[in-house]
C-alpha cells in the first residue's frame, strides 16, 4: 500500500468537483483531485448539451409545421434522417465535452489521481486499495446517476436512462418514457416531433418542476393534445418480446390499456454517487438516503473538515448550482474552520419543452395560500405570442398580499426561459411588485404577458398596509 499525505482533496471531477478545485487552488492550497470515471461532466456528456441538440432538430421540424397557417406552402415532403439527427449530436456533443477536457488537461498532473475513492476514516480515503491518502479536508463531488424502477429491471438492454439515448446511431420506431419530469418531458416531446411513436407516463398528475394546480392542470391539457401522456398510469406489467416490450397499464381513468415500443426509457429520477464511498466510517449525521447531513449555505456536512457539493448531495440538482456549490464548498474547505455562508443565487429551473416551462424563488407548494396573492396572464391571447403562433401559456407570479414582494413564479409559455431570468433576477434584488412595473416593457414583446400578470397581483395587494409600513 503506497500512502502519501496531502492537504485537501476532492472526489468526483465534474461541475462541482472542477470549481471547487479551481477555488482551492485560487486560495492556494495543495490539492488532489480523484476520478474514477471519464472527465466530462454529466452535462456535457449526457445531460444539458446533448439534449438541447436533439431538441433543437425536433424545433427545426416543428417549425415546418406552422408554415401553413403563414402562407408558407411546401412542395414535397419533409424527411427525418435519424441517422443524420443522432450524428449531429454525437458530434457536437464530443465538441462540448472536448472543451471540458482540455480545462481538465491543464490542470497539473500531479493534482489528478484516476481510481475510486473509499474512506477509511475523517482523514484517510484509499484509491482502488492500492493507494492511501491522508488529508486533511475533503471535498465530495461525485455526482448522480440515472434509477431503473424495480418494474422495469428485467427489460434488459430494452430498458435505458436518458444518458443512453446519446449513443444511439438512429432514431427508434416506438419509446415508451416513464416520468413527465424535466427530463422525460424533454425527451419524449422532441422524439415525437422527430416521428418516433411516443407513450409518456407519471403518477400523480406532476409535469415537469410544476406544482402550481392550475399550471399542471393546463400542462396536462397542452402536452396531452400533442402527445401520448398519462400522468396518473399504473403500470401492471412490462415484459419483453422478441425485439419490443409490451406494457399493460390502467390509465388515470382505470380503464386497462396495453402498447408494444420498441425501447423503454426511464426518466424517473437520479440518486446520488455515495454508495461505496465509506461514508458511514466518517461519523457523520446522515438523511434517510445516506446523503450526510450538510450546510447548504457552507456545504459543510456537520462540524467536520468534509464538505460536499453538485449532485452528490441530492439538493438542487441543476448545473449552475452544483458550481455555485462545487465554489463555496472549495472556499470553505480552504478557510477550515471557519466556514462561511457563500452565495447562493434565487432558485430558477427552465424545462426546454415547447412551450417552455420556468418556476422561480418559491413554487406554489411552499408557499402560506393566506398571505399572497397570485397574479395571472394568459398567453393565448398575448399580442407577440399571437403573431408569432406560439401563444400557448400561464404564468403566475407569488407576492406578499402585505409588503407587496415578488416571492417566486411558476410558468408554462413562450420564451419562458427568458422570463424565468427577468423574474429571478428581480426576486434575488429583494424587488416589490410596484418596483417590477416601474421597469421599461417594450411593445410588442413576449415580456408585456409578464406586465400582466404583474398589473393583476398589484389589483390585490393590502395597498392600506404597504403604506403603513412605508411610513
């Protein structure tokens, strides 16, 4: 056993892992960065890039569609290339990740260690059993992978996670998704416009990130006519047969219904790279899921010099967090003990479905019903999104029905991922309702639905109450 010492280290070199690096070595710490996997990212391999690419040919194909209604007439037939689809994005997506691995290529040699990290104790990990390495902090940044449900386990390679739909060389025929999450909703939208037969299927009435009743009941509404979704299905059985799986469900009516696909994807959900890390000899407080219990304005976990940071920690599993998080976590880690709250931005999630789904700050589930308003716009009738045919969409915004502040939104329309920021941007500045309208609207823009919506929350606000705190 060869046994070396150094001050920090790091386990898992993605997002997270690569900015807390980048912050020890800021501080200028001595470090070591331990994976045991390809470098890459989750992202760039198998997550944000890729799937934009495959939904970016399934716009270029919609948007065929709606030529019509503008007096486009088309001679001939418009032809999917699943072949041509899935090479651009193998290609493109390599290119992404080329550019994550010449910034790991920089990085010194004698700071990266590939093999598998196991803690011994607080201050010990060995790497694949042949190399011990005392520390004295440690980063963790492992990250997540995809679950297969237990029903759908002995599907063999006719079962994939989302990650594996990247490697495909062509288009299916059929694909059954299971979970109208971020993910699946993606995926199962830009399959279907790209003419793969799609079943879509939830439990419990949820689309994407929304909780918002209304928004899900008009999700549920907007997607079903697109698109098989069945977002209260109870799966009786899935079985294989020659090349396809046959599936018999009771749809959220209870009526028995049964499909042949040629793939199922599961898309129901990720849990965090722990299992097989040791944690349980580091005598740390741990949630029911064997994350440890962690400080998620330090990262620290407990008292102890380990932090953990991304995916790994089960929280906000979104790319431009697990770098915030993979930030504070080697900021602290370099100033142990004393550790201070970093920063961290006012939550916003964008769903690349079309329309686009955002929900920002507070969602509606975790908001007091008794002391908010909601304002409300339709974008059916909005005058940009008319002209544009894409006038799908409602979003509701939150405020205190006392002071008058924007507490969080949630939003399903056009342009939403720009509106989602517009509107984060607002809450993190602390802003009122009556401070969002004195802003500059331009006319006409998608942005004037969000006008309106902001006019319909300050009709209901304690207008008596504002003035008596003002004063």
């Amino acid at each position: 056993m060869i046994e070396t010492a150094v001050e920090n280290i790091i386990i898992g070199a993605g997002t997270a892992g690569l900015a807390a690096y980048r912050a020890l070595v800021a501080a200028g710490k001595n470090v070591v960065l331990i994976e045991s996997g390809p470098y890459g990212t989750t992202c760039a391999r198998v997550g944000c890039m890729p799937s934009k690419l495959l939904i970016a040919a399934a716009e270029a194909i919609h948007g065929v569609a709606r030529w019509q209604a503008f007096g486009i007439r088309l001679e001939g037939q418009i032809h999917v290339d699943g072949r041509a689809v899935m090479n651009r994005i193998k290609r493109e997506r390599d290119r992404f990740v080329g550019f994550v691995l010449e910034g790991v290529a920089a990085i010194p040699s004698e700071h990266k260690m590939f093999g598998r990290a196991n803690f011994v104790d607080e201050h010990t990990v060995e790497v694949d059993g042949k190399r011990r390495i005392h520390f004295e902090k440690a980063v963790i940044a492992t990250g997540s992978s995809p679950v297969i449900p237990p029903m759908l386990q002995g599907l063999g390679e006719r079962v994939i996670v989302n990650d594996d739909v990247f490697n495909w060389d062509d288009l299916p025929r059929s694909v059954a998704v299971f979970g109208p999450g971020v993910i699946g909703l993606e995926l199962g939208q830009a399959l279907h416009r790209l003419g793969v037969r799609v079943h879509l299927f939830g439990r419990g009435g949820a689309v994407g990130p929304l909780t918002d009743p209304a928004l899900k009941d008009y999700a549920v509404r907007l997607f079903g006519k697109e698109l098989t979704l069945d977002t209260g299905a109870r799966l009786i059985h899935a079985q294989r047969y020659n090349d396809t799986v046959l599936l018999k469900w009771q749809d959220r009516g209870g009526v028995l219904q049964q499909t042949a696909v040629d793939v199922v994807i599961a898309a129901t959900g990720r849990a965090p790279n722990i299992s097989g890390l040791g944690l349980g000899r580091l005598g740390l407080a741990m949630h029911s899921n064997g994350v440890p219990v962690f400080n998620r304005e330090t990262m620290q976990c407990g008292n102890s010099p380990i932090f953990i940071a991304g995916d790994a920690n089960h929280d906000v599993p979104l790319l431009h967090e697990a770098a915030d998080e993979g930030k504070i976590a080697g900021t602290n880690a370099a100033a142990f003990p004393n550790a201070a709250a970093g920063l961290r931005r006012a939550p916003l999630a964008i769903v690349f479905s079309d329309p686009q789904i955002t929900t920002v700050g507070q969602r509606w589930e975790a908001l007091d019903k008794q002391g908010i308003v909601v304002g409300e716009a339709s974008f059916e009738d909005q005058g940009r999104s008319r002209i544009m045919l894409r006038n799908q969409g409602l979003l509701h915004v939150y405020a205190d029905r006392v002071t008058g502040k924007f507490l969080g939104a949630e939003m399903i329309g056009p342009d939403a991922e720009h509106i989602g920021h517009l509107l984060a941007w607002a809450l993190q500045l602390g802003t009122t309702i009556e401070d969002m309208l004195k802003l500059p609207f331009y006319h006409p823009v998608v942005e004037e639905g969000l006008r309106t919506a902001l006019r319909s929350a300050a009709a209901q606000l304690e207008q008596p109450a504002i003035l008596q705190s003002a004063a």
